[in-house]
C-alpha cells in the first residue's frame, strides 16, 4: 500500500475518483460499488458516480446510497452503446428518461454525463449539443487520441468548452510509445507493471509544466470483481472478454494508493476550477461526421 502510494507521488494533490457503475454478470454491479464507498468512507473522499439507467431503474436503492454518502451522482447514459450507433434522436430520448430517474432518486436533476467506452468521438460530434439542451453542464466522454475503442485524436488534452458552451473533462492521458493512454482507469490501471505505471504518471506529471492538471481516475465495478466468473461479453471479443476479467486484484490496493495523502472531491464540487480558461474547442467539421445522417462508423 505504501508502495502503491509512492507509485502516484508525483500527482498533484487533488484529483476526482470517478466510478462508471454499469452491471456485468448478474446483479453484481451493487455489491462492487458498495465496496468502493467503503474504499472512500475510509479515506474522507468524495468522488463523481457515472450511472447506468438500467442500474439506476434495477437497484435504485443504490443510487441513494451513493447520493446519501455525499458523492456526486451523474449519468453514464441510458444504454450502454456507442454514441454513433445510438444517433442523435435515439440519444436524447434514452437521456431524458436517464435524467429524469436520477434527478426523482436523488431529488436533484445531474449535471455530468459520461458516454459509454468514452465514444465522444468525432462521429458524434452533435452529442455534445444535446446534453447542453437537456440542462447538463458537462461531459467526461473524450478521450483526447487514437484509441483501438474510442477517441478523438486532436482534441485538447485539458478541459476545454464545446461551442455550445457545455464543458469537457477530457480522460488524462500520458504518453507510451506513439499512443497516449488513459493511465489511471479500467483496464489500464490493472494491467500496466508497476515500472511503465509510475513512468506514465511521471509523464503526465511533467506534462503539466507546473499547473495543477486536471486530474482523474476511473473504474467499474467489475475491474475489483474477483469473485465473478468468465463470461464472453456482447460487447467485446472473446481475447477483450479474458483481459476484462484476468487480473483484478490489483486494482483496488492501486485506487488505495492513489486516494493516500491526496484529496478526491467530486467533478461538481471543482466544477468552477475546471471550467477556469478552458478553451473553446470548435471541431473541424468534416463531410459526412457530426450530423444525424453520419453512417456507423
Ligand atoms: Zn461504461
């Protein structure tokens, strides 16, 4: 534990715990979120709770759990599939219903939204002006490169504002090689050896040149699910079904390390902060993307 906390030392001092509390298997989803409001009862932190509809519609005594203990609850969407297959008018329905569950089970509308697999991507560029519509004031959905999944090479890697006026928390990501991965989540905090994790948070670290960055760290549920059994998931390959379930131990001693001698406040608590200077990114439109009638990509 001690270890895993000098393994982040070179982080600022405040950064947000974000979980995406989505189900896998069956209804484990709960007894894995409740392990982490524990994890952060222990530590005094307060963190930012991407919820899934079907989650908040199935188990909605969760929900109030989380906003009981002080966290921030936000959307992670109506159903779990990439903002391009969804479509603009498909979207905005399935937000509205998420929106309005939440706002009913914690008596007060959300204001963030994380898309699913960050799928914020160029092909769809128009989600953006939907949330802002619907009363969100801002996303965590980029991830601001080439990623296999998702990502929007190009985008700024800090926070920045959609024309719109809705603002961004993009996913921190560090240099490896020629990509720039998203250190500090998912299946990359499992799985990077401690050496290549505590080079990428050097990394990021210098990349800041001295500001305090806008730092943040993801999870599922099922990433500390050592107990669930294999299964092929719809949405990935049998070879992406093994990596998501292989090597969970690791994650919640690496999360432990990360929340030691650092201050986790919710995204709407440093809302005001993080909006400071952000940059208006306008995307360059191209034939074809960020209208109703781009193809599936
Ligand atoms: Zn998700």
């Amino acid at each position: 534990m001690a270890r895993a906390a000098r393994r982040f030392a070179p982080l600022p001092g405040l950064f947000t715990f974000t979980v995406d509390v989505e189900p896998h298997g069956a209804d484990r989803a709960g007894g894995e979120t409740r392990r982490l409001l524990a994890l952060l009862a222990e530590a005094g932190a307060h963190g930012t709770f991407f919820v899934l509809d079907e989650v908040a519609r199935t188990d909605p005594g969760l929900v109030k759990d989380i906003a009981r203990a002080g966290h921030e609850v936000a959307s992670h969407g109506h159903a779990h599939r990439h903002l391009a297959e969804e479509g603009p008018a498909r979207f905005r329905a399935g937000m509205v219903v998420a929106r309005d569950r939440l706002g009913q089970l914690t008596g007060a509308a959300p204001v963030g939204f994380r898309a699913p697999y960050f799928s914020l991507t160029p092909a769809a560029a128009w989600a953006p002006e939907v949330l802002a519509e619907l009363g969100f004031a801002y996303s965590s959905s980029v991830l601001p490169a080439w990623n296999p999944l998702a990502g929007w090479p190009g985008a700024p890697r800090q926070p920045f504002r959609w024309p719109c006026g809705l603002l961004e928390l993009p996913v921190p990501v560090a240099r490896f090689g020629p990509w720039h991965l998203p250190f500090l989540g998912g299946m990359y905090l499992r799985w990077l050896p401690p050496w290549r994790l505590r080079s990428l948070v050097r990394r990021w670290a210098a990349d800041q040149r001295g500001a305090e960055g806008a730092l943040w760290s993801y999870c599922h549920p099922y990433d500390l699910d050592e107990a669930a059994a294999l299964e092929r998931r719809a949405d990935a390959s049998r070879l992406a079904s093994l990596m998501l379930w292989l090597n969970r131990g690791p994650t919640l001693p690496r999360l432990s390390g990360l929340l030691a001698g650092r201050r986790s406040e919710s995204f709407a608590a440093r809302l005001p902060g993080l909006a400071a200077g952000a940059p208006v990114f306008a995307p360059p439109v191209a034939p074809g993307l960020g209208t109703a009638a781009a193809p599936a990509e």
